[in-house]
C-alpha cells in the first residue's frame, strides 16, 4: 500500500489558508481539541478520493469551500493535495516513464466546477481512480478511521 506523506489544504473548510500536514512513518492519529479541524482533514483526504459531499459532512460541493466569518472573506476554491510516496508503483503513469519519489493527486473545486489533478495537471476522475487502485488505498476502506467509527471496528 502507498503511504501518504503529506496533505496540502488551501481554502477547504476551517482551513483559510494554505496549510501542509505531514504524515509519519507508521500509524498516524490526528489529536487536537474540540473544533481543531481533525476532522475536516479526514474529508479533505476523503474529498480528493472523490467521495460525495453528502460523505463530507456538507450538503453541496461548495460548502467546503472556506465561508469567511467576521474577520476573512470567503475563499473563491477549495483545493487539497495528497503527496504519495512513490515505490515504483506509479512510474507508469507519469510521462515520457520518468520516475518520481512522488507523485501527487488533487481536487479543486470552485462555486461551480470540480476538477481533479496528477501532478498539477487537470486529469479524468477515473485516473485518480486508477492510481488509488494501484496504491492499494480503497476510499471506503479502514486506511482512514474517522472519529466515531473505532468502536464500530
């Protein structure tokens, strides 16, 4: 299975701005208090795997883009990056078969499109996909435990 190294967050949800969260070796817990954002970070990782907002605690797409408040204006989009490590497993993907220590796919939505990305460039959902399949990361699996389902398991 491929392992997450990092989510890049802009504009999603509780996170206004451009924010990098690193994944360790292992199994890693997000802890924080009440209100934190954890787990807005489990919908964001959910959101680039292409689950509905329905799944993501919104009811539209555009509901996770970041609402402003008293002090910030509201975000234009919402984009989250994953940054997967590379064992070799993706090289048939990337073009000309150049080789990466990793590779990186995103979603992007804005008040009225959603886009998805692989290695920057806008790309078919379908491939995002495909490169889940290949990194063995199943969207409705038990990768990603979210609050409320440990006891359930």
């Amino acid at each position: 299975m491929a392992t997450i190294n990092k989510v890049e967050l802009v504009g999603f949800k509780s996170f206004r701005k451009r924010t990098v969260i690193p994944f360790f070796d292992g199994v890693t817990a997000v802890v924080g208090e009440n209100g934190s954002g954890k787990s807005n970070l489990f919908d964001a990782i959910s959101f680039v795997m292409g689950r509905r907002s329905s799944q993501l605690r919104a009811d539209r797409l555009e509901h996770l883009i970041f609402n402003g408040g008293e002090k910030y204006d509201p975000a234009d989009s919402a984009e989250v990056t994953l940054y997967l490590e590379n064992d070799g497993r993706f090289d048939r993907f990337l073009e000309d078969g150049q080789s990466a220590p990793e590779v990186t796919i995103g979603r992007r939505i804005t008040r009225r499109s959603s886009t998805y990305t692989f290695m920057g460039k806008v790309c078919p959902r379908s491939l995002i996909d495909s490169l889940l399949e290949e990194a063995k990361i199943d969207p409705d699996g038990q990768q990603l435990i979210a609050q409320g389902r440990i006891t359930e398991i």
